[in-house]
DNA sequence: ACCTGAACACCGTTCAAGT
DNA sequence: ACCTGAACACCGTTCAAGT
C-alpha cells in the first residue's frame, strides 16, 4: 500500500479511537498494535502523528480535560467562590466517572496539557479573584484536585470484595457488612463524595471567614 | 543448578526486594525478568512462589499498609474521633510520600489484603463507637482515603512543568507563577494537605455537632 | 509525507527437564 | 519442592523501502 493519496490517519482519528479503547477496556488495552488494527493500519503508522504511545494517552487525557465546564468561574458569572467550587467539583466528578480508565494519567497534574492548564488557570483565578490570597487560592487548587481525583481513581465500595468469606470477624471485628459495599457502589461513593465535598466547603467558609484578622 | 538443598526464594525476600525496585525505580522497571536477576534467580523463578506478578505488587502494597500506625483507634486510647482521624491522615500521608509508586496499587481498595482490611476496620470501628451511624462512618472511610490516596498519587505542585515558556499569559492569565511550584514541591503538597485536612475534619464536626437532631 | 514489513530488545507466563 | 532454559504470544520503537 504505502502512502495513500488521502491519509488515512489524523491526531484526532487516533485520539478518539484511542479514548474509545480506554474507555472500552482501559489503559492496559492500549498497544500501538491493538489500537492500530482498531484503525486499520500497521502499528508503526501511529509515529508518523505521535512521538511516543505516551503522547497519545496524554492526548486522550487532555480531551477529557476538555470536557470539565468552567463556566461557573467566568468573571461575569454570579456564583460566590463556594458554589462555583462545589459545582465545578460535581461536573468535574461526573466527567471522571465517565472515563475512570484515564484518571491514573490526569492525577499526574496538567503539565503542558492545553485542556488541563486552562482549568487549573479557571479555579486559580476565581479564587483569587474572591478574595483568597495566592497561596491560598494555589492550596485549594491542590486539596480539590487531591479530592476529585482520589474519589475518581478507584471506587471506594468497589475495593472490597464481594465475599462475606474474605471478613474474617476475629480479624476485621467492624467488617461484618463490607461485603455488602460493592452492590450499593454508586451510591456509596456518591454520599461520600458529597459529604466530603461539603465538609471541605464548610472548612474552607470558616478558613475564609477569618482572612481578614 | 537445578533445585539446591536450600531454597534460593521465599516471598519474604521477593516481596523486600520488589518494594526495594519499585521504590528506587517505579512501578514500570519492576518486570519478572529484571526482580529475578535483583535476586539471583532467573525469571522463572518467582512463579513457585507467587501465581502472577500482580500478587507480588499487592503483596507490596500490602506491606506497605502494614506500616500506617493504627494505635490512635485503640479503644483505650484517649483521643476523639478527630484527633484520631487528623493523626491517622498524617501517619498515613508519612507512609505514601517514603513510597508514593505503590499508591496506584494501593488505591484500588484493600481487596483481600489483610492490612489493607486491619486499616479499613480500625477506621471504621473507631467512628462507630466515636457514635457516628455506621453509615456516615462508611462515608467518611471513604471520603479520607479519596483525600489521602488523592495527595499521595501525585504531586501537585510537580504537576506542572518548571519552565516559564509553558504558561502564555494569553492563555493562562494567571499561571504566571506556576513555574515556581515545582521548587516549592514539598511545602506546597504538605501545606494543601493539612489546609483540606482541617476543613474536612471542621466540616465533619459540623455534621457531628447536628447528629442528634 | 505517510504508510509498510522486518527487526530489535524487551515483556508475562507455561512447561518439560533437572535434582 | 524449587530451580533452569526454551518457548509462546505478546510489547514499544526504529528504520529502510515504497509511493
């Protein structure tokens, strides 16, 4: 075949197939081969549109940053700094839960990822603007990130496993249930997030009520 | 050589020198081939001692939750839920950051792993008889390993790249200073942690302050 | 410029063979 | 029981060759 007079390929053809594969059967999924045959082409094709395998799970990482709204921290946006971060945090949240398969390569922080610094940008902004100092603004940046992400890297009821046998009563006194964890999934780890969401919120609303002593 | 009269391996040693390799290197330079020669032994090796490479890396995450203290949920100790809960964090984060390649593994849950399951009970017996209902100490099982497993997958100040040229202030109006995060790692990653560590801890005495309405 | 097959240096795991 | 080398079906990446 060679080189076709149209190409076959294109960053995004393989950027989407790739996030589809991901998402599909996640990360361990994802050979050159196996995502080239997925397009139709022989696995070295893929080094003509991306340096490393790498650059394109960063790629497929960056879209998914693409998909968080920011709206809630547009100067002209009327939302108090504590609604704009709970409802940023939500939408965060749900687009994570949709591509779970991905947060490994996110929680590695933006980078140079267009999609990424544009949102760390977004809230760094608006927290300032509110009236939080820089240092602080950059410490809520952190604490949500080390939340959002922890709550999107692995479910919490998910990782006990579905065995009443596993929950030895002379070793784990409290387990007694645990096993029942894994079928209320979603809405355990929704009720936790949410809990813990507003928690921080509160924290952060006596913490802000203070900065001017 | 064949079989000698004294075994080469036991996974005691496996397991010391996987944590060894996974720390200096990462998780990626851990293949079954390079932890054989580590040992002396050839890659084949370790399959009479473990059934596949993931139970030598759950077996290191395993020992790496082995060393969280726990004394702060004894019964007989004397301090509240939230210093519990606020000294837990701090000794867990300890753990993480001496070992932060194993906090993928780690993230996925306690599974079968029996400290995984002896640090999950203690946490949750502790808020139970602190007399939060088991399902809000659930939640906030959940919601301090979101927070803690969150901080430890990754840095958030190394998140961004140290090179100004990275930060358009076209794009990023105000990222300005990011480049400076990567110098200040560690103070910036420890101070996020306790400013989202108090606010949750407030935030949850607020919840505990309403319970018995 | 953009595709191909061949090749290199790796993987995890199985298995028969050795003691 | 516990080690070995050979083998299988994979990897990511490079490169010369094709149009």
């Amino acid at each position: 075949m060679a080189r076709p007079r149209k190409p076959l390929l294109s960053t995004d053809r393989i950027v989407t197939a790739a996030s589809a594969l991901v998402d599909a059967e996640g990360l361990a999924a994802v050979s050159t081969r196996r995502l080239a045959a997925e397009l139709g082409v022989s696995g070295p094709s893929l080094y003509n549109h991306f340096r490393t395998k790498d650059e394109i799970l960063e790629a497929v990482a960056d879209a998914t940053s693409a998909q968080v709204d920011l709206s809630m921290f547009d100067p002209d946006d009327d939302r108090d700094w504590r609604t704009s971060l709970h409802d940023w945090a939500l939408a965060y949240r749900a687009v994570l839960t949709r591509h779970p398969h991905i947060v490994p390569v996110l929680a590695q922080g933006p980078g140079r990822r267009p999609a990424g610094l544009r949102l760390a940008d977004a809230v760094f902004g608006a927290m300032v603007a509110a009236g939080w100092p820089p240092a602080q603004a950059t410490r809520i940046g952190a604490l949500m990130r080390y939340f959002i992400m922890g709550s999107a890297l692995g479910s919490f009821a998910r990782g006990f496993v579905d065995d009443e046998a596993a929950y030895d009563p002379a070793d784990y006194p409290h387990l007694g249930q645990a096993h029942l964890l894994a079928e209320r999934q979603e809405e355990i780890d929704e009720g936790a997030f949410e809990t813990g969401l507003r928690a921080l919120l509160d924290g952060l609303s006596i913490q802000y009520a203070t900065l001017g002593d």
